[in-house]
C-alpha cells in the first residue's frame, strides 16, 4: 500500500462519488477506479460497497479513519521538514522518562523556551534505553533519564541525586509511626515496581537497593508505569519506592513517606551526543548546570 492509494482511498469515501473524486484528484474516473481495486486487492478485503450511495464496508471505515491521521502526520512532516530546511524554523527534540516530570525538567524547559524563542521544543516520552537509541540516529537532542550507562558516543550529566520515598495506602501503618522507617521495615509487604519493561530501568535500581540490603520482599509486583504503581498502593495492593518528586502528583488515596535511609536515591541524568557542538545543545547545557545540585560530569 503506497501513500497514493490511501489519498485516492480517503478522497473516494470523503467524497462519496468515484466521479467526484475524480474531479478532485484531476484525474479520469477509470483508472481511479482501477487504483481502488488494485488497493482491495493488495489488501484482500472489500473496502466500498458500490452501491448508490457509495458506501464505505467496516473494514474501509477503519482505513479512512487511519488514513486521515496517516496523512496528515505526512503533510505535517513535509511542511516542517520544509520550514526547517529553509531556516524558517529552529527544532530541539529533548527525550524524558515521565518521573523526571515531577521534578527538574518542567523550570528547566520554561527556563529554556523562555531562552530561545522562535525554537519549537519537542518533548517526548521514552525510557532510558529508547533515548540512547535517539540520540544516535539524530530524532533526540537530549535526554532526561535515570538510568546509568557507557556509550562512547553520549556524554551524561547527574543534574541531581533524587531521595527515594516510599507510598503506602491511607492508615497504612509505615505512614503512622513516629520515626521514618528503614528499607528493612517494608520487608513484609507486597512491594510495587515500575516499569515493567524495557529493563533495565528504574525498577532494577530499586531492587538493587533491596539486594544490597540483604532484604527479600513478601512479593514482588511489577506495574507498567508509575500510575498504574500507585493505583495498585491505593488498592491495597501493596508499597512503592518513588523519587521524592512523585508527591506532587498530589494523590489523595496515598501516603507518602520519606523513607531513613539517606543512600537511597535516584539519579536525574541529561544525555547528549558527545560531538554535538550545536548552538542550542550548549544553551540547554548551561541552563541545566544552574539548576545542577549534583555539578557533576560523567564522561
């Protein structure tokens, strides 16, 4: 399936008439018509009922609805690979693991909007692992991850080490005692990890801090992200060790407790192309370091 068909495809259903179509596309109806065949053909299955109206079968009202998304996307990428190429626009694509929301990356990218009007900032959500990949084949400029890594083509920098905390549900007894409790005090409960997969990821680092205690949890449940997590804590489902910053997400079914255990922390790490040398990479760079309580620098 070519990108022709599926414009011939949605201008047929949109306008319900080969013949009208035909007009539109400033072509003869035959070999639309034709097009259209060759297209239920290739996908082997019946798209129209040609009938009078012109009707549109299940399976062709699920190709136009996707086709018009797929379409536009393509328009869109066109017109600002356009704008680009023409210096008309300026781009910086930044990679984020969603916790770093909750935390250093939303002043930064207002401080750095703010910084460099006229640039389109693009934010995209993907693990650690996914950004390295970026970074690589150009579609990130930077990436905010928690994951540690050596690649001899990203460079990394700890913006900050982030204290752990621990969510337990409402009138959870590790939320009323008197003192923080210690790792070793949740060793009975049912402990929630995120995400799930890609590992390894932030879910590796919390049980790393289990193993290095020597403390084996009740269960262990994995969750895909780290809503799903917390819904899982407020059903009762068990605990979660969350970066401090996951408070803000101001849920009133959870508790939230600083947990004493002042070792247990979550690195917020920037990733970028060692050998870029870019003009909005370095701006970025020296935003972030007045925003760095780590200052530190990992080759």
């Amino acid at each position: 399936m070519e990108l022709r068909h599926l414009r011939y495809f949605t201008t047929v259903a949109a306008e319900g008439s080969f013949s009208r179509a035909a007009l539109k596309l400033n072509m003869a109806q035959p070999p639309l018509s034709r097009q259209i065949q060759q297209l239920e053909e290739d996908l082997g299955t019946r798209l129209l009922d040609r009938g009078r109206p012109l009707t549109l079968t299940q399976a062709g009202r699920y190709l136009y609805e996707q086709g018009l998304q797929i379409l536009q996307r393509v328009d869109e990428a066109q017109a600002m690979t356009t704008r680009i190429g023409k210096g008309l626009i300026l781009q910086f694509n930044i990679g984020f693991v969603a916790s770093t929301l909750y935390d250093t990356l939303p002043e930064l990218m207002r401080r750095f909007r703010v910084l460099v009007p006229g640039v389109e900032v693009n934010l995209l959500e993907m693990t650690t692992l996914e950004q390295v990949a970026a970074l690589k084949d150009g579609r990130i400029d930077v990436g905010f991850g928690r994951l540690s890594f050596n690649d001899d083509m990203i460079t990394r920098r700890v913006l900050r080490e982030e204290r752990l905390w621990l969510a337990v549900p409402l009138d959870h007894p590790l939320g009323r005692l008197d003192v923080a409790p210690k790792l070793a005090d949740t060793a009975p409960e049912t402990l929630v990890v995120y995400p799930k997969y890609p590992r390894p990821s932030y879910a590796d680092q919390v049980l790393a801090f289990y193993r290095g205690a020597d403390i084996r949890p009740f269960r262990v449940v994995e969750a895909r992200e780290l809503q799903t997590a917390l819904g899982l804590v407020a059903s009762g489902g068990g605990v979660c060790v969350v970066p401090a910053s996951a408070r803000r997400l101001g849920r009133a079914d959870l508790a939230f407790v600083e947990l004493d255990e002042p070792e247990m922390t979550s690195p917020i790490i920037l990733s970028h192309r060692r050998s870029d040398e870019s003009r909005l990479l370095k701006q970025m760079l020296q935003l972030s370091a007045k925003l760095d309580t780590a200052d530190a620098t990992i080759a």
